[in-house]
C-alpha cells in the first residue's frame, strides 16, 4: 500500500522538500536543495569490487560533467547523515573513496534481507511462474557489469551454449539499467529471455541456481544464497587494465571459476557440483546478512 510518486515530477519535489527522510541507493542531482530538517540515508548499491568515486584513477569522457565528477561526489557525500555499509572492508573503502565524514551503519544490506527471509521453494515456484520459466530448468542468470558504455552485444554463442546446456538449463540475462541499447535474443524463447526490464532483482537471485557474471557487484550480493557463481570475463586483461580497477586482486580471489570463452563457460556449468562459496569469502563479505538489516537500520536513524 505504498504510495509511489514518478521522480523528479512536480509532485515528487513538493514531496521531497518536505520529507523527514531521504533514502536513496544512489546519488540525488545537486540541484536538489537538501532542507535543514531532512535526514539523508545513503544505502549505496554494492560491495565496491571496482574502484569508485575519489579512488578512480581515470574518468569516463562520455559521463556528463566528467571533469567535475569528483567534486561534484564530495559535495554530495557531505549531505549524507548515514551512510549504510555491508561489511567493515566496505566501510574502509566508503570513507574513504566518498570522502565521507559522517555516520557509517555497518549493517548488512537492507535490500538482501529479503534473499534470506524469502527463500523458500513456494516463493521460488511463484516467481518462476510469473516470469514464465519452465519448472523442470535449472536457471542460470547472467547479470554483466556496466562496462562505460551504453550499449551491449551478448557475448556468448547462444546456438553452442543451447545445443550443450538445452537439456536442463534457461537462461535469464539480466542488463545494468544503464544499458540503452543491446543485442535482441530472438530465436531462442525456449532456452534464454531478456528480464532486464524486471524490477527486482532480488527474484531473479532467488530462482537462479547458478549466477553468471563478470566485474558486477551482484556476485556479492548473490553469494547470501551461498550458491555457485561463475565468472565470464573475456575480455578481463582490457577491463583490469584500461578501465577503472579493482580493489583486491580479482584474478586470485574471485569466489568461483573464471572463464573466457563459451566452451570454458559450457565445461564450468558442467561441472558446477565441484565449485563451492570460499567460507573465507563468506566470513568477509556476508557475514552481517542474516536478515536484520533493515531493522538495525532503522533503529538506528530513528534512535532519540
């Protein structure tokens, strides 16, 4: 029973300058006067595997304002009451890429206590329904990162990924909202779909049994399901190297098996029974996820 107001809307801003809270998992325009009286929450999205905000060596061109991006960021940051952090490694890496001087909530992240509290085989079985998924499928969701670019071709060979995995596994492609233009997956209605369109990703981590992904911080987020994740990253020497980084050493580290072609993807997915979640990556980046976020959370912005 949420009242929903289109943002930036006439209406939206009246609402806004008179709002107690702001909540946001992203940045609100500068041009947004913040009141005296507002409370600003930043829940961010994601445990940063790559390099963000003051930490960026290089800046994308194609961004507005690039120039500006990192004074822009400070000034922003410094509007923010609370900032929410998942993990103390993230919270380390928050402060200081976001030059951020006040309240850190180290909490876990609100938004995944719903990947614990809802992960049941009927919820799972609803989901699946709706979207339109064969029951008797295992599904592999493939969610790549946003590579600076605004347009995407899938890179995969769906005619040799089909032929191989057809049998017993569908395919969900997931796009970064940041994509406009992609690759249209026409022909193969009975093997992959295209659910960039839906709302809550969190569903979509709920009925996949594998996830398939490359730099994008979904992995850690999905890793709450202690569940296999697989990295494709063909083209990764370019993305370390020319992009924006990481930070740690990703080849090392990353909680599951890195491949670079469709064949290498295929001999993964094969053989994904012999992959298990690192408990050391668990400790470190899951350990707060237990359900509560939310309510420590609010207890705590709304403590007298």
């Amino acid at each position: 029973n949420l009242k929903i107001i289109k943002r930036f809307t006439l209406k939206w801003l009246f609402v806004a300058m008179r709002a107690k809270y702001w909540i946001s998992n992203s940045r609100i325009p500068l041009w947004i006067y913040k009141p005296k009286g507002t409370t600003y929450i930043q829940t961010w999205h994601g445990t940063p595997l790559k390099k963000l905000a003051l930490d960026m060596d290089k800046i994308n061109t194609s961004w507005k304002n690039p120039h500006l991006y990192k004074s822009d960021f400070i000034t922003e940051s410094a509007r923010w009451d609370y900032l929410i952090s998942p993990n103390s490694y993230s919270t380390k890496i928050f402060k200081r890429a976001f030059d951020f001087k006040n309240e850190v909530i180290e909490s876990g992240y609100p938004r995944n206590d719903y990947l614990i509290n809802n992960n049941t085989p009927e919820n799972i079985a609803r989901i699946k329904s709706k979207i339109g998924i064969p029951e008797d499928k295992k599904v592999i969701l493939y969610a790549p990162t946003w590579r600076d670019s605004f347009s995407f071709d899938l890179p995969l060979s769906i005619t040799n990924l089909k032929k191989s995995l057809g049998d017993d596994y569908f395919i969900i492609v997931r796009l970064h909202y940041l994509v406009t233009k992609t690759s249209e997956l026409i022909g193969h209605d009975d093997f992959i779909k295209n659910v960039s369109s839906y709302n809550d990703i969190n569903e979509l981590y709920l009925i996949s049994d594998i996830l398939l992904t490359d730099y994008s911080s979904v992995f850690f987020d999905y890793a709450v399901l202690q569940r296999p994740i697989i990295f494709y990253c063909y083209d990764l020497d370019e993305y370390k190297n020319d992009m924006r980084g990481f930070y740690f050493d990703f080849e090392k580290e990353a909680p599951g098996p890195i491949v670079q072609t469709s064949d290498e993807l295929i001999d993964a997915v094969h053989n994904i029974d012999s992959y298990k979640l690192p408990l050391e990556f668990v400790k470190i980046f899951s350990s707060l996820e237990d359900g509560n976020a939310s309510k420590r959370v609010v207890e705590q912005i709304m403590k007298p």
